[in-house]
C-alpha cells in the first residue's frame, strides 16, 4: 500500500505541470499520456488486481467486493483503456 501511494505522489508531481504546458497544444498531452500516463494505468491495473484479490478475505463477508472492485480494478482500467488519449490526465 505504501508503494501505491509513493506511485501516485510521483504520478501527482509529474503532471502538475500539465496545465502550464496546456497552451502548446493539444500534441504535447497526447505524447504525455502515451508516454508516461498509459504505462502507470497499467502497472495500476496490476497493483490495483493484486489488493483485490488480497482483499477478498475481508470484502466478502461484508458485501463490499463490488465496490471494492470498481476502486481497484475497473476504475483503472476505464482510465489506462477507455479514456480518450490526452484528456482527464488527473
């Protein structure tokens, strides 16, 4: 879980300079979310599966493994895969 949220502030401090970079066009988010973005959604999806399935113990008696799986499996994927290219970064 500490790995995760290391991820993520690195994730986080990497893009906070997407919005400065926004008047150059469009081109420049397109190559940062192929480059950069995708690749993390990806090793989220992994991250994400893996305390899912640890979980399990623990969702299952509480009724809580739907949500607990659109938190950690479907939202990211819908954000590596589904998402336009260049758009919703953050």
């Amino acid at each position: 879980m500490r790995k995760l949220a290391i991820l993520i502030m690195i994730f986080c401090f990497i893009f906070s300079t997407i919005p400065a970079m926004a008047n150059e066009g469009e081109s420049d988010l397109i190559i940062w979310d192929l480059l950069l973005a995708r690749p993390i959604g990806l090793i989220g999806i992994g991250i994400g599966t893996s305390v899912f399935l640890i979980s399990l113990p623990f969702t299952l008696p509480s009724k809580s493994v739907k949500s607990a799986g659109k938190k950690l499996v479907i939202d990211p994927f819908n954000y590596t895969f589904k998402r336009k290219l260049g758009h919703e970064l953050l």
